[in-house]
C-alpha cells in the first residue's frame, strides 16, 4: 500500500465488464520512506475520492478482488481509504 494524491479523472466509454460503474481515478504516489514517486497511475476507486483528496492505495490483485468484492479480474490497484491525517510515531 501507498499514499498518493489523486490528480485526475480517468474516462472510458467502453471497459471491461468488472470495470462496469467503477469509477477510475488518476493518482500520483507521494514521497516516502522507501518510496520513489514514479509516473501516475490508474486506480479503482471504491470510496468516492475526489480529485486533491489524499488516498490510501492497495496495489496487488488478490487485494482489489477482496475489496471490491468480486473473483480476480483485471483490477490490481484500488483506492481503499481518503487520508484525513497522518502521524510519525517516536
């Protein structure tokens, strides 16, 4: 799992059929400890995301089918949880 913020909206008019009424949001990792930002990616969103929100992502297969309820499909990265707060621990 990472943090991202979520930086844009994905359309598309025809998808796969475990795609159907999912909406698809573009995120972009944060920095982190062990984590190198890369390019944005595509994610499912299961918890109405907005676009600026700061996101909690799963990014594994077997992950996505749990939360989204459904047997494995073509899904690897979901949206699981909007960000209000974070905090370090000492």
């Amino acid at each position: 799992m990472f943090l991202a913020r979520v930086v844009g909206e994905v359309v598309a008019t025809i998808k796969h059929p475990h795609l159907a009424a999912r909406k698809l949001l573009l995120v972009q990792a944060e920095a982190t400890a062990g984590r190198v930002p890369g390019p944005p990616v595509i994610a499912v969103d299961t918890v109405d995301a907005g676009s600026g929100d700061r996101v909690l992502v799963a990014d594994e297969g077997n992950t996505a089918a749990q939360v989204m309820g459904a047997p494995r499909g073509p899904v690897r990265t979901v949206i699981v949880g909007v960000v209000d707060a974070t905090e370090t621990g000492a």
